[in-house]
C-alpha cells in the first residue's frame, strides 16, 4: 500500500505593518491619481473630436467630388453643418438612382464610384467607435475609484490597535481620503457633461457613416448593367 503524500503549500506571511504601509500608500495617492487620469481622459476626448472632425471634412469632401457633376445637385449654404452636407450629397446620389431617365447622371456615378470606393473613407470606421466607447464606458469608474480610495483608507484606520485615539484617528483620516471621492466624482461629471456635448455629433457621424456605405452598395446594384444606366433593381 502507498501511503497518499500531503504537499501543504504554505503562502508566505506578509507582515501587518506593510499592508498597513501599501492600504496608506494607495489611499494617499488615490486623489492625485484620479485626477492625472481625468487629464489622460480629457486629452484623449479632444483627440477623438480632432478625429471626427478629419472624418467628417474626408468623407463630406469625398461625397462633393462623386455628385459634382450630377444635375439639380443641393446647394447648401457654406456654413451648413458637415453632416447636414453629407445627408444632402446622398440625397442627390438616391434621386439619381430612382430615376432612370436621368442616363447621363448614372453613368456618371457608375464612373466614379471605383474612384470613390478606392478611398474606402467611408468604410474607416472600426478604431473610431471602439476609442469612443472605450472613452465613455470608462467615465463610469472615476466615481468607484474615488469611494475605494475613501474606503481604503477606513479600512486601514480599523487595522490598527484599538485605543482613545482610535475615533480621533478615524475622523482624521476619513477628512483627507474624501478628496478622493470627490475627485472621482467630480471627474465623471465633468466627463459626463462633455461626453454629453460630443454623443450626438459621434452618433451622427456612425449614422453617416452608415448611409454612405449604404448608397455605395445600392450604387454598384442598381448600376451593375453593361450600361450603367440600366433599370433599378
């Protein structure tokens, strides 16, 4: 018979002191650290809305160039919102598309959409959404590590030897570790306020985005004849 042999695995022992020592640590640079990552936060907002403004200026430039030659095209005023300019182009392209007798405007688009479709703009869309969710999901946890870091620092208060200073320590404490919920706080409304001033523009351009891709695919059906001004599928 073989007797089973026991491996008892024993974790190391971590002095109480230098938990102590890493849960003070931690709570004392949760403030400052909440607000560094607000500024990563901001800079990175602003670089999305830099990014959305070459998005929309590429594919509003891209769409003027496809109906340029298109007849009874929509003039919009210069100071026309972007997104509104594309709405129109496209507008014009579906006008194109539900008139056959309009020939020497299909085979115009018909001509020009391999140009168009070389460029791909419209397509470009996958890193731009995922860096914006990414940014707007991450709002939600300022307020969480603002609390932990509160809590962090309680918890490290309760860990020390009871006495008369214990409650005296406790209130000291809990005084300077609040700044780091309201640093949490504070960031995700001010995060909040700016996302909210941004989410209709973003959501405009992924609808955009949406449509071009859209008319480009009835585009290349509608016009795939030896002709390119057959009759509409």
């Amino acid at each position: 018979m073989f007797t089973p042999l026991l491996l008892v695995v024993q974790l190391p022992v971590i002095p109480a002191d230098q938990i102590t020592f890493v849960l003070s640590t931690v709570s004392r640079l949760a403030a400052p650290a909440i607000l560094i990552l607000f500024v990563v936060h901001l800079v990175y907002f602003f670089m999305l809305w830099a990014w959305y403004r070459r998005d929309i200026r590429n594919i509003a430039s891209a769409l003027d160039s496809f109906t340029r030659d298109v007849r009874f095209r929509s003039v919009l005023d210069r100071n026309s919102h972007l997104c509104d300019q594309i709405e129109a182009f496209l507008a014009d392209i579906n006008e194109v598309l539900e008139k056959p007798d309009r020939k020497a405007d299909r085979v115009g688009l018909s001509q020009r959409i391999h140009i168009l479709d070389e460029k791909r703009t419209y397509l470009q869309s996958m890193g731009f959404e995922t860096g914006y969710n990414f940014c707007r999901t991450m709002i939600e946890a300022y307020p969480i590590a603002g609390i932990l870091g509160t809590v962090i620092a309680i918890g490290v208060v309760l860990r020390g030897e009871p006495g008369d200073n214990a409650v005296q320590l406790l209130v000291t404490r809990f005084g300077e570790s609040i700044w780091a919920t309201f640093a949490g706080l504070s960031a995700a409304v001010t995060l909040m306020a700016i996302n909210s001033l941004m989410e209709t523009s973003f959501d405009r351009l992924s609808e955009d985005r949406r449509l071009v891709r859209e008319t480009m695919f009835r585009i290349k059906r509608v016009l795939a004849t030896p002709s390119a001004g057959g009759e509409s599928a």
